[in-house]
C-alpha cells in the first residue's frame, strides 16, 4: 500500500531521532516497518533493531508482517526464534527483535539503525531506561548517514516522547504527526466514526489526531493548546507590567502578562524565590523601568513572610507597587472558568519561550481523584498565580450565558 506524504518523510529522514506520532490507525507501524526494510536496502550489511513493548507483540508483530513483506518483495530470508528473535539475509545482515520492557536484555550486540515501536506506552522511567540502552547499541559504523533511533508510536499524555520530542527537544530530534484520517483509505468504513462515539474529546485529540494531551482524569484548563495560544510578544520598554503572584515558602511563583488592545499575554514568569522580600528584590531587578501592578493570593493579607509585622501583601505595597486584591480569593472553580474562558475565545495567548513553566503548567495540571484540581504534581503554583490577575481584571462577566428553555418539568 503506498505511504502518505507523513510516513515517507519519517521513513526518508536523516535526523539521528526521528519520531512519527500518530493516532490509532494513521499507520504508525507501517512507517516503522517500511523504514527497517528501507535501511536495509541502503546499508545490506548493517544491522538493523526493532523494538516493541513486549514479547508477545514481537510475535504478533515482527515475527509476522515482517516475513510477509519479505516474501512479498521476494527478498530471501531466515526466521530465528528463540529468547534472541531475528530476520537474516543472506549476505546482508540481520533485522534483530527485542522487548522494551526488558531493558535488561538490549545488551551484546550491535546495530547501525534502531526503530522503537509504540515506545510510548512504557512508563516514563522504563521508557527513559530502555531509550538509553538502545541508543548504546547502535555503534556499528556506516557510511553515509548518522546511526539513526527511530521512534513510531500513539502519544500516551506527557510522557518520555513528549518531553524528548516536543518539549526539550535537542538537535538531531524531528516530530512528524499523523492523523488518524490522513491514513483513512487504508481503514475499515467506519473506523473513525466509531472512535469518534466511543472516547472523549480530550482522549481523540490523542487517538485521531496525534497530539500530546492529558490522559489522566481530566486537564484542568482542557481549552489550553500551545500551538493556538501561542504569542511572541515581549515586553516593551517601560510597558505597564501586570503580575499574578502565587505565596509560597521557597517557591514564590508569579505570572507576568500586558495588555494588548486590552487582552492578556503572559511574556514572563518568576519561579523559585525564597519569600516575599526575595521576589520584590527579583521584580525591582528584572523590571525597575516599568510601572508594576500586582494582583496577588488574598490569603497574603495576613500571611506573615520574613517580618512577622507584615503581611506579605503589606510588604509589596511597601516596596512601592500597586498592590489590587480581594478581600478574600474566589472560589478555585471560578478562578478556573476565567482563565478556561479566556482560552476558549482565544483572547489568553502566552509566549511559551519565556513562559516554559507556564505553558507545562497549563498542559499537564489535571484533576485528583477528588476531582479537585490537583497539586501533588508541581503544576498548580504558576496555574494559580496567572489565575488571581485573570479573575480579578476579566472575572466572569464577559461572557453571557444562554440557558434554553426547559420542557417536560
């Protein structure tokens, strides 16, 4: 069957780490597959790994399609089973199978190309280990091109691929993404439809799609994607700076945002400081030419930091900023609404260059099991600080909720 436009560039590409994210049925395994046998052709006498999660899908999988391209291309070749599965040509190498979830076992051989496939599916931790260990087997040397690891695989949330691939991503990594209609003339009538009624929208922005999304119960601001609330705006000279601030012992978080024709764009972040006196000393450093109002957690009215006379709200107004706040914080579900309402309309738009740990925060922050928003995973602290400027410069009120008439009651 011929390969869309994706999969020949994942299966052609030079990069030493190629990766083809994909969601189900947009033919992760077929590109996988069709760039071994494409590396075998070009280096006959290398050696070639593919990777799967498990033993039985090395069966399943490698064991099976791989022997029934072979005898379709005419190619000879030789099955070998046992604890070190592998394909050999005569003459020309072997295509060597090995399990993921064994890191244990990628020891005593070497190849020149590896393909990783469903990688992603791993823990975050065996992932990581198992990576490690098969980039140390591919040191045979070839000419013409780098060693190459090759990953194909369904994004499973934020993950070993997402913080490889998309998040930190060095030189020599390239994303390509599928989806899952780009490969529907392959698929059963149907297919798509049917995983359309059958997982929610969070889960077939994964599924269909290709994209790195929460998988766990549910993200917290499920509006955010960095690509469409993407900005690249910086701050001016002397622009008005407008700063939410989250309290936090040894972890003083702060948003920075402006204003835009009257929307908001985050384009700086504080992180990290001790105390109160410690990130006044950060803001009067980094932004002494600029006017800074601050909309800070409430419960810093009486919050003590350093100076157990002062309140750490009393302490940014003495450092000469205009300090706005409630009396009390909002309710979290309605802090939430604002910034989801925002991002819904498009009018949040945040610079992800000079914001990492806004834009992470704003991914990957999910809901417990208590369905409260959870903040056992570092995520909440810069969600929050961004939240107390949002609810008290655009609150609720910009939008109008319609309720439609209810009948039978």
């Amino acid at each position: 069957m011929p390969l869309s436009a994706t999969q020949k560039a994942f299966v052609k590409c030079r990069e030493p780490y190629p990766a083809f994210v994909g969601g189900f049925g947009s033919g992760k395994t077929a590109a996988a597959i069709a760039r071994a046998l494409a590396l075998k052709i070009k280096f006959p006498k290398a050696d070639i790994a593919y990777y799967l999660p498990s033993y039985p899908l090395v069966q399943d999988i490698a064991m099976k399609r791989f022997p029934e391209l072979c005898e379709r291309k005419e190619w000879p070749f030789k099955m070998r089973g046992g604890t070190s599965p592998h394909i050999e040509f005569p003459n020309a190498g072997r295509i060597i199978f090995r399990s993921l979830s064994h890191p244990e076992s990628i020891v005593g051989y070497e190849v020149a190309h590896s393909i990783c496939d469903e990688l992603d599916t791993l823990p975050e931790d065996k992932a990581r280990d198992a990576w490690n260990k098969v980039i140390a087997r591919n040191r045979q040397k070839i000419d013409g091109w780098p060693n190459s690891v090759a990953v194909a695989t369904t994004p499973e949330g934020f993950r070993f691929v997402y913080d490889r691939w998309e998040r930190n991503p060095a030189k020599g990594y390239v994303l390509f993404k599928a989806r899952t209609k780009d490969n529907a003339a392959h698929l059963p009538d149907g297919y798509i439809e049917n995983l359309r009624n059958s997982y929610p929208t969070q889960l077939l922005s994964a599924y269909l799609d290709g994209e790195f999304v929460n998988l766990t119960t549910g993200s917290v601001y499920n509006h955010f994607d960095r690509n469409r609330h993407r900005t690249d705006a910086r701050i001016e000279p002397r622009e008005p700076l407008h700063i939410g601030m989250d309290f936090n012992v040894n972890n003083m978080s702060a948003a920075v945002l402006v204003l835009r024709d009257g929307q908001p764009r985050a384009v700086d972040e504080l992180m990290g400081y001790r105390d109160t006196p410690d990130i006044i000393r950060g803001i009067k450093e980094r932004y002494e030419d600029h006017h800074v109002t601050i909309y800070p957690d409430a419960s810093g009215a009486s919050r003590k930091s350093v100076n157990a006379s002062l309140s750490d709200i009393a302490l940014l107004r003495q450092a000469g900023f205009t300090v706005l706040a409630n009396s009390r914080n909002p309710a979290v579900k309605d802090r939430i609404m604002a910034v989801n309402l925002l991002l819904e309309k498009g009018e949040l738009l945040v610079n992800p260059d000079r914001c990492p740990t806004l834009t992470e925060s704003l991914e990957r922050q999910a809901y417990n099991k208590n369905g409260e928003p959870d903040k056992d995973g570092g995520f909440d602290h810069m969600n929050d600080a961004l939240g107390y400027f949002i609810v008290y410069k655009f609150g609720l009120t910009r939008s109008t909720v319609t309720l439609a008439p209810l009948s039978g009651i």
